[in-house]
C-alpha cells in the first residue's frame, strides 16, 4: 500500500514519541522509583517525568496526530474524485446510450423518407429510393450539357455556364421540392443533434457523423452540396465546416469542375 507523505510523517512522529518515552523512562529510572520503598524515592522525580512526557512526547503525538488528520482529508478527497469521475463515466454512458437510441430512430426515419422518394422517367418507368437522386442528377447534368452544347461559343464563358447549372439545378429542384424538403429537413435536424451530442459531451471524435456521411451515395452528395452550393439551405454550409460533409462527393460531380468540362470541349 502506497502511503502519503502526511501518513509517513505522522508514523514517524509517533515511533520517535514512543523512543523518547522509552528514554525518558530510562532516563528518570521510572522503573526503579516505582518498586522502590517510599522513603528511598528521590522526590520530584514523577512531576518532572509528567512535564518531560507532556512537553516532548505529547507534542510529538499531538503533531502525529494534525499529520494523519490531513492524511485522512487527503484519501477522503480521492475517494471524491473517483466517485465523481465514476458518476461522470455513468452519466455519459447514460447520455450516449440516450442519444443512440435517438440516432437510430432518425436514421431510420432518414432511410423511410429515401424509400419514399420516387420520381418516373420519359418512359414512366418508376425511380424509388437511392435511384431517384441517380435519375435527379442525370436530369441536372442532361439539361444543362444539351443547353451548353446549343449555345454559341462567344456565349460559353465560365460565368454564364456557371449559371446555367444553376438555373437549370435550381428548376429540377423546385420541381421535386415537396418531396426533398422532409428529406433535407430531416437531414438538418440529425446533423443539429450529433452537433449537439458533440458539443455537450466534449467528444470531438464522435462517429455518429462518420455512419451518417458513410450511408451517403454519390448522387447524393451531388444533391445535398449544390442545395449547399446555391444556398437552397445554407445550414448545410455550417454542416460542412463542422463535419466536412462533402469530403467524399468526387471533385467531377462538382458544379466548377462540370462547367470546367463543357468549357474544355469548347
């Protein structure tokens, strides 16, 4: 067992109180006084033995004594500490195994409203799910190459391609809005509460926002960053500063790097 400096001192004190007993005792020949018949004691003797265990031994025990007081204040003190960090590791599983159940419970709302998503084609042949952010980008892509592609080459600077991906985003968009606000909305509030759950348990590594952008396709990317882009929604702006949202969307499926393309082919 590990002992405090306090402890030690104070066992320290007491042994050397108990040695300048023993030397007081054989000092003042106690134990010769005492068996001795009461004429031959030397008078006085017990008086000053009193004052020599008073003055020296008893401040020596007494000052022991302040020495394990504080020794006991200071395993009482870490005793504290380990329960209140033990109540703090109780809390925040707690508060995780909390906050898990709520995730879980977005996500799969996340993934019912994907499911739910459904769009049809020029053949009418249906596009559900995951599918409809494939079909929603081949449609901005589509529209935008034919429009380019029509244009005149003085008409084919970099601003004005830049604006035609976004006219022409920013009307497919209109067209599916009723459908993709529950998704985007549902989105935004999942990021706010792992932004949350970040901030209030101090734990920066959290993976709750890995699994969420881990699910994410490509099309979806595509979707979500030029909602972001063209400030559709700007909290998924504030959403990429905080978890890079957008670090995995290939740098092709971008609206810079789409009119770059198309201004290349002149």
């Amino acid at each position: 067992m590990n002992l405090s400096r306090y402890e030690i001192t104070g066992y320290v004190l007491i042994a050397a109180g108990a040695i300048v007993l023993i030397w007081g005792t054989l000092k003042f020949n106690l134990i010769r006084e005492l068996y001795a018949a009461p004429a031959e004691r030397e008078g006085g003797v017990f008086g000053e033995y009193g004052e020599f265990i008073g003055g020296i031994v008893g401040s020596l025990w007494a000052l022991a004594g302040v020495f394990l007081f504080f020794a006991t204040l200071t395993y009482q003190k870490r005793e504290f500490e380990l329960q209140r960090f033990e109540l703090h590791k109780t809390q925040k599983i707690f508060q995780q195994q909390n906050f898990s159940t709520l995730y879980i419970s977005f996500i799969n709302k996340h993934n019912d409203i994907i499911d739910s998503l459904t769009a049809y084609d020029i053949n009418k042949s249906e596009r559900k799910g995951t599918n409809f952010f494939v079909f929603f980008q081949e449609k901005v892509l589509s529209s935008f190459i034919q429009k380019v592609r029509d244009m005149e080459p003085q008409q084919k600077t970099e601003e004005a391609l830049f604006s035609v991906f976004r006219d022409y985003f920013t009307y497919h968009f209109s067209f599916y809005q009723n459908s993709l606000d529950p998704y985007l909305k549902n989105l935004s509030v999942l990021f706010k509460l792992i932004q949350r759950y970040r901030s209030e348990t101090h734990d920066k590594g959290e993976y709750y926002s890995f699994i969420t952008k881990a699910s994410f396709t490509q099309s979806e990317l595509f979707l979500i960053y030029h909602v972001a882009q063209f400030n559709l929604l700007k909290e998924f702006n504030a959403f990429n500063d905080a978890f890079d949202v957008f670090e995995d969307l290939q740098e092709e499926d971008k609206v810079n790097a789409v009119v770059q393309k198309e201004l290349y082919r002149g």
